[in-house]
C-alpha cells in the first residue's frame, strides 16, 4: 500500500491551525497511525485507528478519516508542536509510511 | 518506563554481516510483538521486520527478506536483527519498536542506531 502524504513542507505561526494529508492507494480501513519526529527524541505515537488519540497526546492534535484518505489536524499550534509527522498505514504488510511532512515556523 | 535501547551499530564494508541489539525495559518483553524500522539519510522511515511474541513468526518486506534476520531472547528482554550481504542502501538508522504489526502501530521507538555501508 502505497502513502501518499502532503505536503512535505509546512510553515506556520504559533497559534494557527494546520492539516496533513495522507492518502492510501487502496483501502486501509481505520488502520492509519501518525508519529511525531524530532530531533534527538525518540518517535512518539500520537494517534492510531485513524483518529485515537494515544495517552498523552495534546488534545489540539485530531485524526480523522477513513478508507483511503485520512486528515491529522493540529490546533493552536504550540512551539513543541514543530517537527516532522509521518503518516503510517498498518492495514496489511508491508507496513508503509508516508513520506513525512516537516512543520516549521514562520 | 517503556526504554528502548539499540546498539550494535556502525561502519561495515560492503556484503559483509552486522547485527544489531536491542535492550527493552519497562514493560514485560515477552508480551509483546517488536519491529525493526530504518530511517536512510534525509529519507522517510521504512519497516524492516517484525517479531511474534513467541518468536515463531516473523515478517519482512521484500528489500530486505533472506538478507536480514529478526530475533529475541525474552529471558534477556532484547531484540535483535542480523543483517547480511548488506548493500549500500541499507545505510540508515535503525530504530527498535514495541509492536509495529498488522492491526496494531508501533507504540514506543528507541533513538535509534546508526548503520553504514561503504568501503
């Protein structure tokens, strides 16, 4: 299964709202998970089944969708929020990734 | 706490062999299933194997399957993956992971541990 993910690159300010998309090439159902990146630390899961939140998780990260095309948005960003966020479908082997999305303040 | 520590990493020549550790904590090892993810320089993560419970299953994509082997010892708590015939291309950083199977996301990663493949 092939993860498409946009964009690559996302610049914004603390406080706005950002999404990344990620599209699977066929059907995952809901399982799509997304990690957090940052430089130093190890990757933190912040939501599986295309929308939980793993414990932990700031509420003003959200997942959604379903099937092939799924949306995670995060509100009010935070200083801590920026860093790369990957996309993960775990529907079928070979588990796949998306090319990652790096989130950087303008 | 859930710690995920690897090693073994390094500078290795060409088809030559390395194998890679993982020492897990905070959690009853034996439980749970573990992965092997790669991160090559300047790309995105790629899964490169992952381990039943037991050890009796285990499963890999096909750029790395009959040249990489996943294991565990739960007596020890650790994970490991020998990587044969190594190419180039498999120059990355390997991170060990709790879980990372169909239905189920990795849910911890380590920091990972450097590989590199050139003479």
């Amino acid at each position: 299964v092939q993860m498409t993910q946009s964009p690559s690159y996302l610049a914004a300010s603390p406080g706005e709202s950002v999404s990344i998309s990620c599209k699977a090439s066929k059907s995952i159902s809901n399982n799509l998970a997304w990690y957090q990146e940052k430089p130093g630390k190890a990757n933190k899961l912040l939501i599986h089944s295309g929308s939980t939140l793993q414990s932990g998780t700031p509420s003003r990260f959200s997942g959604s969708g379903s099937g092939t095309d799924f949306t995670l948005t995060i509100r009010s960003l935070e200083s801590e929020d920026f860093a790369v966020y990957y996309c993960q479908q775990y529907n079928e082997y070979p588990l796949t990734f998306g090319s990652g999305t790096k989130l950087e303040i303008k | 706490e859930v710690q995920l520590v690897e090693s073994g990493g390094g500078l290795v020549q060409p088809g030559r062999s390395l194998k890679l550790s993982c020492a897990a904590s905070g959690f009853t090892f034996s439980n749970y299933y573990m992965a092997w993810v790669r991160q090559a320089p300047k790309k995105g993560l790629e899964w490169v194997a992952t381990i039943s419970t037991s050890g009796s299953r285990t499963y890999y994509p096909d750029s790395v399957k009959g040249r990489f082997t996943i294991s565990r010892d739960n007596a020890k708590s650790s994970l490991y993956l020998q990587m044969n015939s190594l190419k180039s291309e498999d120059t990355a950083t390997y991170y060990c992971a709790r879980r990372g199977f169909i239905t189920t996301p990795a849910d911890y990663w380590g920091q990972g541990v450097m590989v590199t493949v050139s003479s």
